[in-house]
C-alpha cells in the first residue's frame, strides 16, 4: 500500500516536473542539458525559499518603517503644538505692540482704558445690591483686581486687569453654576418644577444683558464681541441663579419649629386610636407644651380656629395653590387676613383635637393634595446651602 502512494507521488512529480533538455548553440557548437525531475525540483525549492526570505525582510522593513512613521508623527505633532503657542504669543505680543503704537507711546492711557473696561464690568456683573450670596463669592477677584493696579508699573497694571477680568468671569460662571445647581435639587426634591414659580417676564439683568447680539455691550463695555459674550453668559446666570433664590425664598421650604424634631412621617402608619393602617397628611415634630409654631414660608392667614380632628388650626395661603396647615395648637397668635413672613411665630405646640400628646401636625397641600413635608423640610436645607 505504501509503495503504491509512493508511487502516485513519484507518477504527480514527474507529471509536474518533466524531464527537460535543452540545446545550447555557442561558438559553433552544441551543447546538451538535461534537466531531471530531481533537479527541477530542487531548482524550485531553492525559488521559493529566496521568496520567503524576501517576504520576510520586506515585512520586518515595513514594520520598522511605520514605527519610525508614528514616532515622527509624534514629534511633528509636539512642534506643531509649540510652534502654534509660540505663533500665538508672537501674536499677543504685536497686538499689544500695535496698541502701544496707536496711542503713540501712551502707556498710562492705555491702562487707563483697560482700567475702565474692568470698572464697566465689575459694575455690570456685581449689580445684585441684595444677593449677598453673590457679593461675597465675586469679592475677592475684585479685591485681587484693586490690590493688582495699586504701585504697578503701567504695563503690568494693564496686565494685571486682563487677569483680574478673567479671575472675575470664571468666578461669577462658578458661583451662578454651584448655586443655581442646589436650587434646581431642592425643587426637585420638593417635586416641584422651578419653571412654574421663577417671575414670568421682567429683564433679568437689564437690557444690556439680554441683548440677543452681544455686538452692542461690546461696543459699551469697549470690549472685543467674544468677551463680551462671556460677560452676557456669566450675567445671565447669576441672574438665573437670583430669581431661582427669589422663587425659594416665597415657598414653604423652612422647618415649622425650631426646637421639635420629626417624631411621626408621611404616609401610611398605626393609627394611635384605632391601632389599625391609616392615612398620615402630614408630618409631626415633637416638642414641649408652648414651643413656638413658626411660618414655614411668607403668605397670607386664610383660615384660624377649630377643624374636626386637628384641634385649633392656622391654614397659610401662599399662592399658585399652596397651603401650609398647623394642627393641634394650644394658642394662635395670627388672625385670618393677616400677611406673615417666613419664620413668623403663628401658634404654640398643644395637644388639642384628636392628639395623645404635645406636638405639632404640620401639613403642606398643593392644588388640593397633600404633598409630604419631610420633602419640603430638606429642599429648605439645600436652600440655605446655597446662600
């Protein structure tokens, strides 16, 4: 059997490899060569191996050639970056020399000019006479702009208020951004959409501000059109961030006492009569007889006496369909009519109507449901976080 495919193996190479002769006629006579089936094949192996030994090299040559190609594109990438930076202060550098050459040598003016153009923006994003919040986090880029011009020489002090102008918009995008963050989660906690209570209409930030093209603060504020864009977004913010605050400060989002604390929740519970599952609408705070009642938010006293269950009461009207409710009051110190503010002292803790002790039932409605008060309680904290 073997023998036989040695043979068909033998019978296939002839087939491919005949034997061969060739006649070579040279200086008048003729030469034979006989090319067997053994040396052609040895021909052909001797071939091929210089092929794959040529592809081998070529491959490894290729290899070699694109890691060169990346590290040189590595390189050309790095001095391009650099030679852009280097371009970019050539750049500032004519420009400032232009300016220096347009004023013909007048370097006190130009910094006099700069000096105002900060003044024109400093005066522009630190219009919030009653945001504190705001003053307070602006104050020491401009503290930093004042102590930067005061013994300078002109061109540092020219130098020293471009920082300043930048110190001062990165500062207001950052206060606006943090605050107005904190307002957004406190609605959301409360379930409530800030949209709904912001003031409608009105020019946050004046009419420079809201300027669709800001070409026209530019040309007030005698700054180029990309920073007076920036100023415009950073003004618009910090009015976004006020009239958030401004919505927030007229909802009930305070606590109801300042001395109880939360003794019964929200929802579904034991009813302390019955002992069987009820409805709670509200939030109770423990605390001693008389402990002062608190408005949780500014509004007007729509309803004081006795309701069936929750003893003596004082419902609080607070607008676009939210009420505030005390319950199980032993005095009310308010009168139906009567505008409170937030904080304001309407009652003392009691146990009257339906109560087994001394403590207060606060609820919050909303359009005619009952909303949960531990909801509105922590809204109120992230509020105060963000002032």
């Amino acid at each position: 059997m073997r023998m036989t495919r040695f043979a068909r193996l033998r019978r296939s190479l002839e087939d491919l490899f005949p034997e061969r002769h060739l006649y070579v006629r040279s200086g008048g006579e003729m030469r034979a060569f006989v090319l067997s089936t053994s040396r052609q094949m040895a021909i052909a192996a001797c071939v091929a191996g210089a092929a794959l030994w040529m592809g081998v090299s070529t491959a490894s040559m290729l290899v070699n050639v694109m890691s060169l190609s990346k590290g040189d594109q590595e390189v050309a990438r790095t001095q391009a970056k650099y030679e852009r930076w280097i371009a970019d202060r050539q750049a500032r550098l004519n420009s400032a020399v232009a300016q220096l050459n347009a004023t013909n040598g007048g370097i006190d003016e130009l910094a006099a000019s700069v000096e105002k153009r900060h003044a024109a923006l400093a005066l522009l994003l630190t219009d919030f006479k009653d945001d504190p919040g705001a003053a307070k986090a602006l104050a020491p880029a401009l503290n930093k702009a004042v102590a930067a011009t005061e013994g300078a020489d002109p061109v540092r002090r020219v130098e020293n208020v471009r920082a300043s102008q930048e110190r001062l918009i990165a500062a207001a995008d950052s206060y606006a951004k943090s605050r107005a963050d904190r307002l957004r989660l406190a609605f959301r906690l409360a379930g409530l959409s800030p949209q709904t209570y912001m003031p409608r209409g009105g020019a946050l930030g004046g009419p420079l501000i809201e300027a669709k093209d800001p070409r026209a603060l530019a040309a007030v504020l005698d700054v180029n059109e990309s920073f007076a864009e920036r100023i415009q977004h950073a003004a618009l913010s910090l009015s976004e961030a006020k009239a958030m605050a401004e919505a927030a400060e007229s909802l009930p989002f305070a606590k109801p006492t300042a001395a109880g604390a939360k003794s019964s929740g929200f929802g579904v519970r034991f009813d302390p009569f019955t002992h069987r599952p009820a409805f709670h609408s509200g939030l109770d705070f423990s605390g001693g007889f008389m402990t002062p009642v608190l408005s949780t938010g500014p509004g007007v006293v729509s309803f004081t006496g006795v309701r069936s269950g929750y003893g003596n009461t004082v419902e609080i009207d607070h607008g676009r369909g939210m009420k505030t409710r005390y319950a199980h009051l032993q005095s009310i110190a308010v009168r139906p009519g009567q505008r409170v503010a937030v904080g304001q002292r309407v009652g003392a803790m009691g146990s009257t109507g339906r109560s087994t002790g001394v403590h207060l039932h606060y609820e919050i409605w909303v359009n005619g449901r009952a909303q949960n008060p531990d909801r509105f309680v922590r809204a109120g904290e992230y509020v105060q976080q963000s002032s």
